[in-house]
C-alpha cells in the first residue's frame, strides 16, 4: 500500500454516510445557478428573465480561457439574472429559475445502458467536454478541458484518478465509485485517449474496500486502466500529495502538475467526461453527502445544480437544533456557511453539520515548541515559525525564505497543534501578503 | 439557523492538547517514580511532594501576583518540572533542598524567560544543576536502594560513576574497581540496584516510561536513540584502546543518570529541537559531551552539563536543520 512521503495526520474519517445509496433529489420550485461555479472567469448568462429552459439547456457561456460553460439543472422559466450571495459570500450573477416539469433537453441519453467504446476522436471529445462545462469535481472547479490540453512540449506520462477521498466525513466519491464504476472508469479511459496514451491509475484509500472492488471489476476490459489502494492519510487527495504517491515525484514549488507529467482528475470528474461524451448530458448534477453525528439519517443525494442547501438539508430530514456549524465540503478544508439558502454548485461534495461540542475552538495556549505541526506539515514547512514571523509582524522577506507561498492550506497544522494556536488563519493572511509582494516584483 | 459559527477551515481538532501530553509525561514517569518509592521510602516521597508542590505554588504566585497573568499551573508543565527534579534529587536528600531546587527551577529557569515554551533551559536540570553547585555535599550523600519502606536506617553508597571515578584516582584499574564492587554488574543496574538519584534506581522502569511516550506518540525516538548510540559507540571505542581506564558501553549506558536525561531531559520539547535532522545532531552533541565529561571531567557525572550545554544550541540548530521541503529535491 503506498502512500505520501511528507507529514499528514489521521483524523478518525467519521464516514457515517457510507452505507446510503445516492438517491436522485427531486428538483426544488426554485434553483439559483451561479455563474462563478469554476475557477477563473464568472459565466455570462445567455438567457433572459421570461425565457424558457430545458434541463441540459446552456445557460451561461464562458468569459475568456479560464472559464466555463453552466446548464440548467431544471426546466421552467427564468425569473431572474441578479448577482446574490453564493456559498462562500462573494456577490455573483446567478440565473434564477422557477421550476415546470422536469424536461430534458432531448438530445441527453438517459438510458442505464453502459456505452463502452469510445468513438469520438480527440478534438471532439476535448471540445465535447468543455461544451459539457466540465470542471474538477474535487473542490478546485478547475476547467477540466484547460487541465486536458498541456502546453506544446509537455506530456502526460500518468493519469491519475483521484479517489482518495480523504476528508472525514465525505463519502460522495466512495458511494459513486460503488454505483457507477463503470461510468468512471470509462470516462477515465476516454481522458487517457485525450491524453495520448498514458499510464492511468485510479487511487482510492483502504478504507473504502467496496469501492476498490467495484472499480478493479470495471476495469477488467481496460487493461491499461489499474487501481492503486492508498493509505488512509490525510491530506492524501491533495494533487501533490497523490502524485508523490503514485509516482515518487514532487512537484516543483511553483510548477503544475503537468511538468512532472502527470494530470489528476476527481472520479466525479471522471464520471461526468462519461456522461458528456457517451450519453451526451452536460455536468448539471452531482453526487453529494449531507452528513454529520448529530443528523439522524446522513444520506448521499444526486442533487440538481442550483438548489438551495437548505432545501437539500430538509430532504435529509432538516437542521437539527445541536447543529452549530453548517460546512460546505469535508471539515478540514470546507467553508463554514454563513447563509444556508445559497446554492449547490459544481464543486459542492458534502454538507457537513457539527455540533457546537465538535467544532469549538479552544483557548490558545503558548506554543511549547514540540513540532508536531512540522511534522503534520505535508509540504514540509515549519507552521510555528511562519506564525511566529508573520507575528512579529512585517518579517515578508523571512517568510518568504521559509517558503510560506508553498502552503496548500490542508489545516493539519492547526489540526494537530496541542497549544490551539490558530496556525492555519495566520499563515493564510501572510500568504496572501507575500505572493502579492511576489507578484508586483515579477509585473517590475 | 438561530446561532451558527462562521470561522475558516479545519473545523475540527486532533486530541492533542498541552494537558494531554503533560499528563501522558507524568503516566510515563510513574513507573519509576513508584520504584523510587520503593527504593527510597519515606523520604522520597517527602522530597517529591515538596518539588512538585513547590513548583505549583512557585508558577501560581507568579503568575497570579507578579505577572498578574492567567494562571497555567492546571497545564501540568510545572507538575512534570516537579516530578523530574525530585527523581534528579540524592534520595536522602533534606526537604529544603528540594524546596530551593523547585523554586530556582520555576522561578529563575522557567518563569523570568517568559515561562511555558519559551525558557532556554531545561527547568528541573537547572534546579538540579544549581543546587549541586550550590550544596555539594548534601547532593553528593547518596543512600545504596534498600528495602520497601524500611525504619532500619539507611547506609550510605556511592553511586557506581562516583565509585569508579574515585578509584582511577587513587590509581585502581576499572576492573579492580569492579571486581571489588559486586554490585556494579549491568544486570544489577538494569533492575536497580545500583545507588544514584531518586530516579536512576531502574533503567527498566525508565524503558517503560520510553515505550508508553512512544506509543502515544508524545515524543520521537530520536534523541533518546542517537544518544545511546553515540555513548555507546564512543565508549566502545575507548574502552577497547585502553580498558583498564575507560569503563564500556553497557556501565555507561545504564549508569548515573544518562536513562533518565536521555527519556525525559533530553526530549524536553520547548528545549529540544524541531526536526528530525537538528534532533539527531542534539543527541549525538549530548552524547558526546556525556561522555566527554564523565572521562575527563572532574564531575563524575556529565549528562546534565551535556544536556544544559545542547540547550544552548536549539535555537542555532531550528535555524539551519530545515524539515524535508516538498518539491524541492532533484527532479527525476
């Protein structure tokens, strides 16, 4: 079993949600799809208040080269094009529309029928993905046809599918690969073909023995395709924590994945590179987990991009009143959600509730220097130090030697601190500091 | 949605606390702290009650009426400080004695450096180092291990370094030395019997407290290991050359107080370094001066020096041993 070289820290992974199927979630009266649903450039909208949408329809068209398209998850009648609070509370455009019916746009197939060859040719498939709005399913949202398409010299050597799934809680992925293994080990074969012939590897960590062996029997007529069984580490789905994994390469600092050869896909994202290109249906659905101890029945839903967390938190069986923190995503890295009435979107795995018990801060104490968050640190930096130096105040050029642009923000440091120093904020604010020092000295 | 909480990520938290870890010191110390007690009696008790409660009452009073601060003496650390200094203390030793160690300890080593995590010094080694300067005599009688709780009074011992130490003086060989002193085996050290500090009666009990701070994984092995290797090694080397001066590897590794120093002195995480690599240059600088000291020294004993003296070079060694960075090695 492999795993990666540097720091990480096991937190008990808490997947209580494992044993329930993904039920399709019936659309709400109302959804509201956000434009800024990928990395990059906000959407623009296409349609107008008064217009009529069928489900798959384009509804936003991407805004330059790192951007997307966004479909409608639902059909009915726009009614409205207004900027409103998305789940992190940035003000962005989003398409409003009231829910008719549930009219496909026909040209999807929505048969079970699993389509196995792959016919289309590269150019089309790159340009059938990015047509699907296809973005990393893994949280980032980055365009996927972008992460496809390496610069001229560059080649891909691995494909490697991420399955790790390493966040507690979460098990949107696991419950996928269980359902639709073949889906995503198909889509998998076709982002390889994209690719130009490379290894490929889907990881999935130990604990998830169902679904390592739901995906290795799909894999039977795709000889290049391997599963890999991972140590359950956190952060293990991190991209150059995986790659370190699978490959023994690092990333350099500053680089990107390709310039080790490598490119890492979600299985979500796998699944959806599936359904866009062998049964023609745009990503406007996604697999998603409301989780959490004090939630009497943690479910997994196939939810509708666009509807709001607080209606897919009732099909769940509601808040309950020991529910303190609402987080979108996994507890080590999501968002804690100010506004519950936002709504889900590309990169939206879990909704996560905790109990005011689980998730309190406790009081900082003094750093009694034991290392231990050198030692969780899976990018190898010293979180004490940067604290230290970011308090001091002003020390940008120490901070900079010590590497703190290196930092994925995974919170292991703060995670592990004995003394509760909030590590991770501080670190945080500082980066942001000096990598726009770093940026105004390149623009010199 | 009445009252939710809205803070950055992660929004959960490991069981790591300072208490948690204090408190996983203390368990490890207890085994041989009840061999002392064993040992000893009476009077170790008296003499760890003193230390620790000292201590306490040293860091509360600073805190609460100099520093007028919160007060910290529930987080344990000056607990542990106690613990460690009573069982560096000649069993025999008067109560003041303990009481002047503890208050140097907190009140001048730990306290006036701006106290928890960022003191220079091991406190209890200071406590300890300052009163064998300061009361030679009193923390040089030492009392051979005698019976559970005894009213017969005790007899005097040297401790087995003091023994050897005096005899190369007086122009004995290490083997007529030994031979002389039945009770200077390994195997007798190992399961105490060999007189010294509170706390070096068994190297047993001590590897105990090292297994259970390594399964809770308070601490890593590599000081402890680079030190015993390093005296081993250096011993070995010495004693092969010349073993009628040089005492061997296994009487250095399980004498005086180098189990001690190395399981729990040595690993004192606010004096101690922060990566694995500055970790092993610390314990290989201790193991050296140790040994240094106990061949050449005019102390018998050397791992407290050695250990004060590393101390010094912790900040020198976070600075340059930098952990292992991601993405910066060759590219293959």
């Amino acid at each position: 079993m492999i795993t990666f070289k540097i720091g990480g820290v096991h937190p008990h992974d808490n997947k209580i949600a494992k044993t329930a199927a993904i039920d399709p979630l019936a659309p709400p009266a109302k959804v509201a799809i956000s434009m800024a649903q990928h990395l990059g450039a906000p959407a623009t909208p296409v349609v107008a208040k008064g217009d009529k949408v069928l489900v798959g329809q384009v509804i936003g068209e991407p805004a330059g080269f790192i951007s997307g398209f966004v479909h409608s998850s639902v059909s009915g009648t726009v009614a409205a094009v207004e900027p409103r609070a998305d789940i992190a509370g940035n003000m962005v455009p989003h398409v409003v529309i009231d829910v008719e019916g549930d009219e496909w746009d026909p040209a999807i197939d929505r048969s079970e029928t699993i389509v196995r060859d792959i016919t289309a040719s590269r150019e089309d498939i790159l340009a059938r993905i990015k047509a699907a709005g296809i973005v990393g399913m893994g949280g980032a949202t980055f365009p996927t046809h972008v992460k496809l398409n390496p610069p001229e010299g560059k080649k891909a050597e691995f494909l490697i599918i991420n399955g790790a799934e390493c966040e507690p809680y979460v098990t949107a992925d696991d419950r996928l690969m269980r359902e639709k293994p073949d889906g995503i080990v198909i889509g998998a074969a076709i982002m390889a073909k994209v690719l130009g012939g490379c290894k490929c590897y889907i990881c999935i960590e130990e604990n998830k023995p169902e679904a390592i062996k739901a995906v290795q029997g799909a894999c039977s007529p795709f000889p290049d395709i391997k599963v890999l069984t991972l140590k359950k580490k956190y952060p293990q789905g991190g991209e150059k924590q995986l790659i370190d994994a699978v490959t023994g390469r690092q990333v350099p600092s500053g680089a990107l994945p390709i310039d080790t050869g490598c490119v890492v896909q979600n299985v979500a994202t796998a699944f959806a590179v599936y359904e866009a290109i062998q049964k023609n249906k745009p990503l406007f659905e996604r697999a998603m987990t409301v989780t959490g101890q004090c939630l009497d029945n943690p479910r997994n839903f196939m939810v509708r991009l666009g509807t709001p967390l607080s209606y897919v938190l009732e099909a769940a069986g509601g808040a309950p009143e020991s529910a303190a923190k609402f987080i979108s995503g996994g507890p080590m890295m999501g968002k804690a959600i100010a506004n519950i009435d936002a709504t889900t979107q590309k990169g939206s795995s879990c909704l996560l509730l905790l109990t005011e018990e689980q998730t309190r801060r406790k009081s900082e104490g003094n750093c009694i220097r034991c290392g231990k968050c050198t030692d969780a640190c899976p990018m190898g930096l010293e979180p004490w130090l940067l604290n230290k130096l970011s308090r001091a105040g002003g020390r940008m050029d120490e901070l900079e030697e010590n590497k703190i642009f290196d930092c994925i923000e995974c919170g292991c440091c703060l995670y592990t601190c004995p003394a509760n120093i909030p590590l991770l904020d501080v670190i945080r604010v500082n980066k942001a500091e000096v990598m726009k020092i770093i940026r105004g000295r390149a623009k010199k | 949605m009445s009252k939710t909480i809205v803070s950055p990520a992660p929004h959960i938290h490991s069981e790591f606390s300072t208490v948690r870890l204090m408190r996983d010191v203390l368990i490890a110390l207890a085994p041989a702290v009840l061999v002392s007690l064993y040992f000893y009696g009476w009077n170790a008790l008296l003499l760890l009650v003193c230390c620790v409660a000292t201590c306490m009452a040293c860091q509360w009073f600073i805190e609460k009426f100099l520093l007028k601060t919160t007060v910290t003496v529930m987080d344990l650390s000056c607990v542990v400080t106690g613990v460690l200094l009573a069982l560096n203390l000649p069993p025999a030793a008067p109560w003041w004695i303990a009481v002047v160690g503890s208050i140097v300890a907190i009140g001048i080593a730990k306290m006036t450096f701006g106290g928890l995590g960022q003191n220079i010094f091991n406190p209890a080694l200071v406590g300890r180092v300052f009163l064998l300067i300061s009361f030679p005599v009193a923390m040089t009688t030492w009392t051979a291990p005698h019976s559970w709780f005894s009213s017969v009074d005790a007899f005097s011992g040297a401790t087995p370094l003091a023994l050897i130490n005096e005899g190369l003086k007086s122009g004995s060989t290490v083997q007529e030395i030994l031979a002389a002193n039945p009770g200077l085996t390994p195997g007798q050290m190992l399961f105490a019997r060999a007189g010294g500090s509170a706390g070096e009666a068994s190297a047993i009990a001590l590897l105990l407290g090292f297994v259970y701070l390594l399964c809770r994984k308070v601490i890593k092995p590599h000081i402890p290991v680079t030190i015993w290797l390093t005296v081993a090694v250096m011993t070995g080397i010495f004693s092969l050359c010349n073993p009628a001066e040089y005492t061997g590897p296994l009487f250095n590794l399980f004498t005086g107080g180098l189990m001690l120093g190395s399981i729990f002195m040595a690993t004192d995480y606010v004096t101690s370094p922060m990566t694995d690599k500055g970790m092993i240059i610390f314990g290989v600088g201790i193991g050296v001066l140790t040994v240094l000291i106990r061949y050449f020294g005019s102390y018998p004993e050397g791992v407290s020096f050695a250990i004060l003296i590393m101390n010094l070079a912790v900040p020198l060694l976070n600075k340059y041993c930098k952990p292992i960075r991601y993405g910066y090695g060759r590219r293959k």
